[in-house]
C-alpha cells in the first residue's frame, strides 16, 4: 500500500494505492504447481507434495484448501485409499451454434 501527498488549492490531496505483493505470485505458482502435481498422479498424498515442493504440510494443507474453497479440487474417497479430483470449469461456449 502506498500514499501519495499532494498540494492543492484548497489544501492536500491524499492518493491511496496498492500494489500487488510478490508474495501473492509465489501463492499462485505453488498452487499452479500442487495443481499440475495432481494432474500426474491423482493419488499423491499432501506428505508427498511438500517434500516435492520443499514446503511444510502445513502449507500444502491451507493451500489444499484454499483449492478447495475456489472450488478447483476436491478429494474422492477417504484420506487413506481415496484420490484427488480436479474440477474443471463447467462452462464451455459452443461456438458453432453462435
């Protein structure tokens, strides 16, 4: 967040910003990478993405649901002997009826 003092005639103008944190892309990539992860093994265990990407359980847990609040996965079956189920967008356009 940034602000910006301006002088003016009847006084000060004040500019509120934001600018996006890096911290926010690296979110972004590491649930792109536990997403395509998915995509190559639908029974890969949240232990198993953290030692691939380095990171605690703990992240990969949150990040596994915050996945799952966008409503981008969801698990099929239980923990044990269950797998990992990626929801792709419902809606596709049928160009060739337009």
């Amino acid at each position: 967040m940034y602000f910006v003092f301006e002088k003016n005639s009847g006084g000060f103008l004040v500019k509120i910003g934001y600018v996006k944190q890096k911290t926010e892309d690296v979110v972004e990539d590491r649930l792109k990478k536990i997403i395509d992860l998915i995509k190559d093994n639908k029974d890969i265990s949240a232990s198993q993405i953290a030692k691939v990407l380095d990171i605690s359980s703990r992240t990969v847990q949150r990040d596994i649901d915050r996945l799952k609040k966008q409503k981008k996965l969801q698990r099929v079956g239980p923990e044990k002997g269950g797998h990992w189920q990626i929801i792709e967008n419902q809606l596709k356009l049928n160009v060739s009826k337009i």
